[in-house]
C-alpha cells in the first residue's frame, strides 16, 4: 500500500512546489515592474503572493536569486513564443530561412508589447550585481540562435549581418516598449519588419 502512494505523494509535493515557485515569481515580476530591483523588498513580494518570507528563501535564496528567475522566466516566453511561431510556419510550408526569422522576429515584438512592464524593467538595467554580464550573454546567445535561424555562414559578413538584425530587433524592442498604445506597437513592429527584411535581403547580394 505504501508503494502505491508513494509516487502520488511525490507527485502533489512536486506540484505544489511548482505552484509556490510559480506563485512568487509572479508577484516578483509585478513587484519588479512597479519598484525596480533596488527598490524592491522582500517582504512586498511575499505580501503580494500570500506566502511567507521563509518560503521565499526555501525556493529562491533571496532577492537577487529570485530577480534572476524572473529574468529567466521572462526569457523563457520569448523563446517558447518565438519558437511556436516558427514551428507552425514550417507546418504551414514556410522554408525559406529569411521568412522563417522573419515570424521569430514579429513573435518577439509582439511577445515585447505584451510583456512591456518586465521588458522596461530589464532593458533598464536596474538588476543585482553581475546582471549585466547575465545579459550580455544571453544576448550572445540571442545572436547565435539567430543565425542557425538565417542558416548563414561563418564568415564576418554573416556574422556582422546577424549581429545587426539581432539589434535591429532589439531596438525595435525598446520603441515598443515607450509606445502607449497597441495601435503605436503595431505599427513600431510593422516598420521593424519591414526594415528587418529590406536587411537580411542583403544575405543574397
């Protein structure tokens, strides 16, 4: 009897640590995105979650650990939208590589606009110590996923041409974020696009 329980015991624990885990970096992120990281205390994210500062502690180790979920989980939605995007293009028979980036970009921009509060916030660059280097990185990483995107070469060319529609986009990002309405992003991301394509058009020349 005890076999058979163990495994769903094991498997409400693991869901509820899921859901307290899930619970504080949602209150985090809109701690975040009202105060800023320095401004920012513990208790008014545990006020906002419901939980208790041990918790906290349990599962993130303090501020700076849990601000870094944040960004993590913040990441994670641009690349699951992103990669979404581009799936269910090349199910609908897009092939060529330009075009397939091309739907990664517009889900990035759309995916800024929609999470504009965090993006402002990490675009700020008001975060704990060491997180720019965490940014810079995972920008690095930004632009090589880009060009296994592009299928480009090795070259400089190839590598300067990524790097320049990688912040192509990312400029993009930041008008996004200053627009005050939806109408305003779409027609940032409209533009962007346009810009972006008249760019990696260069990869045939």
């Amino acid at each position: 009897m005890r076999t058979s329980e163990q495994p769903q015991g094991s498997a409400w624990q693991w869901s509820r640590t899921a859901d307290t885990r899930r619970t504080l970096i949602t209150a985090a992120g809109e701690v975040f995105a009202q105060k800023g990281f320095a401004e920012c205390s513990v208790a008014d994210v545990v006020e906002l979650a419901g939980l208790s500062v041990g918790s906290l502690y349990h599962h993130y180790g303090g501020k700076s650990e849990l601000f870094l979920a944040v960004w993590e989980d913040h990441q994670a939605a641009y690349e699951e939208q992103a990669a979404t995007a581009v799936a269910l293009a090349r199910r609908g028979g897009t092939t060529a590589p330009a075009e397939l980036f091309l739907v990664g970009a517009r889900a990035y921009l759309e995916t800024t606009w929609e999470r504009r509060a965090l993006a402002r916030l990490f675009l700020d660059g008001d975060g704990p110590p060491g997180f720019f280097l965490v940014r810079s990185r995972r920008r690095n990483d930004w632009v090589r996923q880009n060009a296994v995107l592009l299928a480009v070469g090795t070259g400089p060319a190839d590598r300067l041409l990524v790097s320049i529609l990688t912040a192509a986009m990312g400029e993009a990002g930041r008008q996004i974020i200053g627009c005050e309405t939806e109408e305003q992003a779409v027609a940032v991301t409209e533009s962007a696009l346009a810009i972006i394509r008249r760019l990696s058009d260069l990869r045939g020349e």
